[in-house]
C-alpha cells in the first residue's frame, strides 16, 4: 500500500491540470491570431513562415496530448479505465504521425496532399480514438432521459446531412497530382522543394485511385465520432468526470468542423492551399483532447478523504 507521501508526489509527477488548461489557452489564442494574420495580412499568408507555422501550431497541442493520455493509460487510478486512454493517445499519435508526414508530402515534395501515405495514420486515428470513446461509452448505463434523446439526434441528423451534402458536391476541377501553384511556388521560392523520385510519384499514382472511397469514409468516420462524443456528453452529463468528457466531445466536435471545411474547400473553383483560416479547429481539436485528458488525470487523483469532507461540509452523511 503507497503511502500519503507517495499518492502525493505521483500526483504532482507531472504537470497539473490547470496549467494545462493556461496553456491551451494561451496556444489557442497565439494560434488564432496566426491564422487571422492569413486573412488581415495576405502576403503573410503567402509565405512560406505562416504555412510552416500553421502546421507547428497543431503540431505541439497534438504531441502535449499523446504525453498526456500516456500519463491516463499508466496511471490506475483512471476512473473510466486505462484501455479508454490507451486508444485515445494510440490515435492521437496516428494523427501528428499523419500530419508530419502530410506536412513533408506537401512542402518537401511539393505533391498534392489530397491522398498520401499520411492517410493510413489518419484511418488509424479514427480507429482508435473512436475504439476509445465506445470503450468509455461502455463504461457508463446509457439512462438517457427525453431532452437527451432528441438532442442526440437532432445532433446525428444535422451532422450526416452537412456531411451528405459535401460529401456529393461535385469538384470545381479535377484534382492534379502536383501540389497547388500556391504551394508550389512557395516551396521554390524558399528552395524547400525536391524533384520527387520516380518510385514516389508511382507511388501517388496509386494512391489517387483511392481517394474517393478513402474521403467517403473519413465522412462517415467524422459524423460516427460526433455521434459517439455526443453520447458521452450526455452519458457524463453532471457526472464527477462530465468536464474531461466535455473536453473530449468538444475536441471531436472541433475536429468534425475542420474536416468538413478542408472537404468542402476541395469543391470550390479556387485552388485551396493549406492554411485556411477554419483550419484553426485542428489546432483547437488539440488542445481540447490535451485539456480533457488532464482533467481526466485530475479528476482521478483526488484522495478519496477529501470527497467525503466536502460531503460532510454539505451536511451528507459520509
């Protein structure tokens, strides 16, 4: 049995929720003014720094999370059990692995990243952040009440038909192997950009023949994760631990905008290069995945004692 001056120091091991949450927020707001910068300033937006800079922004919140979530999945304190963690930080880790690897096919190579390898870590990001959430889903009595009901799915039917809808618009143009003119011509002009090697550009040619059905589920994978984070909002509805679920549900919810904007892009008649400004809701998506799982940790630590004074002060019997 650990003793209190063992509980103590496992509990301030690492870093404390509410510096979390400062931080998150600090980066959020940085982040935000990044991407405004894009739209008030349009010859930053055109350089090389805001592209490079937007892909950092997402970067770091995302990697936070993985150490995070690891600290959840160590740790057997976690109420809502360490496998819930284990997927969730599996996926958010399949996600920066995707997103350094999208950030290489884009600039490095100077090739359209509308498929590449990255997306086999996006798919596994779905799998496994989604395996998570069902686990924690699980984990709880589904007694929703009727409010909750209808909220889920007026929540569910929004959501699939905006994803119906983009998912059938039709392309302004058809898509080019080579990277947009926009990130092209930035990539040359701060000589970032290398003549891909005749095996990578076979490669992309195999991989275009799967970007269809590779969108489709993502659409399919983004409306079935609201889904899912709706369910557990409403399942932690009140509860002890319903503010790190809110976080997470939040985080899918941010996750679901940015992705229906970056497919909706794909059909306007301009040539979208990455860096638009509602892409700021991966950056947001981040930093609420991070803050979730500290609060998660938080929450769990707290010595049982303390609970039952609080109880008492409200005059409940322990």
């Amino acid at each position: 049995m650990s003793s209190p001056v063992e509980n103590t120091a496992e509990s301030e091991s690492w870093i404390k929720g509410q510096t979390v949450i400062y931080g998150g927020i600090t980066w959020g707001v940085l982040s935000l003014a990044l991407f405004l910068s894009g739209i008030f300033l349009p010859d930053l937006e055109d350089s090389m720094v805001y592209l490079v800079g937007t892909y950092i922004a997402e970067y770091v919140p995302f990697i936070a999370g993985v150490a995070l979530c690891y600290r959840n999945w160590r740790s057997p304190k976690i109420a809502s059990g360490r496998n819930v963690w284990l997927g969730i930080g599996l996926g958010i880790l399949s996600y920066f692995i995707a997103d350094l690897i999208f950030g290489i096919w884009e600039i490095y190579w100077g090739l359209d990243p509308e498929i590449s390898p990255a997306d086999f870590f996006y798919i596994a990001f779905y799998l496994c952040v989604g395996g998570g959430m069902v686990l924690a889903v699980f984990s709880r009595r589904l007694n929703l009440e009727l409010w909750q009901w209808v909220t889920l799915s007026i929540i569910a039917i929004a959501g699939s038909a905006l994803a119906i809808w983009i998912a059938l618009a039709e392309p302004a143009a058809s898509a080019e192997i080579l990277a947009s003119p926009i990130t092209s011509d930035l990539a040359a002009e701060e000589g970032l950009t290398r003549i891909p090697p005749e095996w990578l550009m076979s490669l992309q040619d195999f991989l275009l023949q799967f970007s269809k059905p590779v969108n489709f589920f993502y659409i399919i994978c983004d409306v079935a994760l609201l889904i899912v984070a709706a369910m557990l909002l409403l399942a932690f509805w009140g509860g002890t631990f319903s503010q790190s679920w809110r976080m997470i549900a939040a985080a899918a919810f941010a996750k679901y905008l940015a992705d229906m904007w970056f497919k909706y892009a794909a059909t306007l008649p301009t040539e979208y290069a990455s860096g638009g400004f509602l892409e700021v809701f991966f950056v947001f998506s981040g930093i609420l995945f991070a803050i979730g799982a500290a609060l998660e940790y938080d929450i769990s630590s707290r010595p049982r004692k303390s609970r039952r004074r609080r109880a008492n002060s409200s005059g409940e019997v322990a």
